[in-house]
C-alpha cells in the first residue's frame, strides 16, 4: 500500500471524524454560556479606534 492510499484511507475515516468534532467543539465554545460577554466585545473591538462622525478616508 502507498503512502497515498494511506493519507487517502486515513482522511476518508478518521480525518472526517476529526474535523466534524473540531467544528462541532468550536460551535459550542462560541456559543456556551458563559461568552456572550466576550463575544460582544471581540465584535464591538473594529470600532474602538473609530472618531464619531468622521471618515477614515478624511473625504
């Protein structure tokens, strides 16, 4: 068997398995219950540089 039969078996089978965990996990950390408050923040942190008003651009 080649190495790329190898990858290939391996990514089919267990390399699927691995990746739907790791989406599933990082789906549950962002929305546990505990982050809303941290989630606001990273959203609102684009803006916090921001002058009211007034363009970046200076037009």
């Amino acid at each position: 068997m080649s190495l790329y039969d190898q990858l290939r078996h391996f990514a089919d089978s267990y390399g699927l398995v691995a990746l739907l965990i790791l989406f599933l996990g990082l789906c549950l950390w962002v929305f546990r219950p505990g982050a809303k408050q941290q989630n606001q923040e990273v959203a609102r942190s684009i803006f916090k540089d921001e002058k009211t008003g007034e363009r970046q651009d200076g037009k």
